[in-house]
C-alpha cells in the first residue's frame, strides 16, 4: 500500500495525517503545495467525488488574502484557481489508488489500513 498526501508543511492536518501513515509504516508520497502545486487532472478526481466546494478552505489565509469571501466562480474557475493558489485547498489531499479524501479523514485511513 502506498498513499500520496498533498498539503504543506505548516498544515497540522497535513502533519497529522503524515504521522498517521508513518506510525503504521505505510509508504507515502508527499507532495508540498508550496514547491509543487497539484495538476488540474489530479484536482478533478478530487472534485468528482467530493465537488469543488469540498476543496476549497475558507478559512484559510490565503483565502482572506485573495479577497475571495464575496467570490461567486463556477465550477470550472474555482478549479483553474486551485491549481494557480495551491494553498486554497483544503489539506491534506489524500489518495489510495482510487479512493481519496479531503481533511482530515483518520475514520478513512483507518479503514484502509486496518488498524
């Protein structure tokens, strides 16, 4: 088994779902926002589970940054935004083959790994 995490470093959901494959010695993939930013196929697996909206965090600082508070985007622009403000997602991304999770999701993890 083998998971790949998308989120940053400073994110404590992001750490804590690291730390949570890590204790049950489950290989994983980290990809760090900040260096690299998740391409727009990845993103749309993301969405066709959970919708656009599940994947954008309005709480984050880059949120308010933007201004994005009265912002009324389709579908396909709050798309084409994640993928140019990486740091609008909501963390960590989590993918297992072709099952996926958005947040903190440990009931999830769990599930996948048994323990």
């Amino acid at each position: 088994m083998e998971v790949q995490v998308f989120g940053t470093k400073k994110s404590a959901e992001t750490r804590k779902a690291l730390r949570f494959f890590s204790e049950r010695r489950v290989k994983t993939h980290f990809v760090d926002l900040t260096q690299r930013a998740a391409s727009a196929g990845e993103l749309r697996r993301f969405a066709q589970k959970f919708g656009v909206q599940a994947l954008v965090d309005r709480e984050s600082k880059r949120f308010r940054e933007l201004g994005l508070g009265a912002a009324h985007l389709t579908d396909e622009r709050w798309l084409a935004k994640l993928v140019e403000e990486p740091l609008l997602l909501r963390q960590p991304l989590v993918r297992n083959g072709n099952l996926l999770t958005v947040g903190d999701a440990e009931a999830t993890w769990r599930e996948w790994t048994g323990r």
